[in-house]
C-alpha cells in the first residue's frame, strides 16, 4: 500500500475473489472517513464485487475505470 496525493494506492493485481474485497475491507480500516483508496485489480469479479461491497458497507464508489486489463477503483472511506 503507497499513498500517492493524499490517496492511498492498493495494488491487488493477479488476486482473484475473494482476496480483492478482502485486502480492501482491511486497507479501508485503516483510514479516516473521508479519505480514499485506490484499488488496482485484475480479477474481472471486481467489477461486481467491489461496487457491492462499497454500498453494502457505507463507501463511496467515487470512480471505476478500466486500462487494459486493469481495473481501478477510486472508494471513499465512510462513516
């Protein structure tokens, strides 16, 4: 885990579900409300996955977006 410009960077390239949730629930606790974290995955679940565990679990899904086969996902933390 780095942070880069105030925004932590998660690389979960080449884990595959349910690690890329897992790793992510566990980074997020680390850091206050408010503060965002960017997954990088390549597992394809990720684009359901992620997206699910943000809603059920009160994150924001600021921005999803996808270069060549890496998903990135843009989450901030909530409350």
């Amino acid at each position: 885990m780095a942070i880069d410009n105030e925004v932590t960077v998660l690389d979960l390239r080449g884990l595959i579900c349910p690690l890329p949730v897992l790793k992510t629930r566990k980074a997020l606790s680390r850091l206050h409300v408010g503060e965002r974290l960017s997954v990088q995955a390549t597992d394809p679940m990720s684009d359901i996955d992620l997206p699910h565990f943000c809603q059920e679990h009160g994150h924001r899904l600021v921005e999803k977006t996808t270069k060549d086969d890496i998903r990135i996902f843009l989450i901030e933390k909530g409350g």
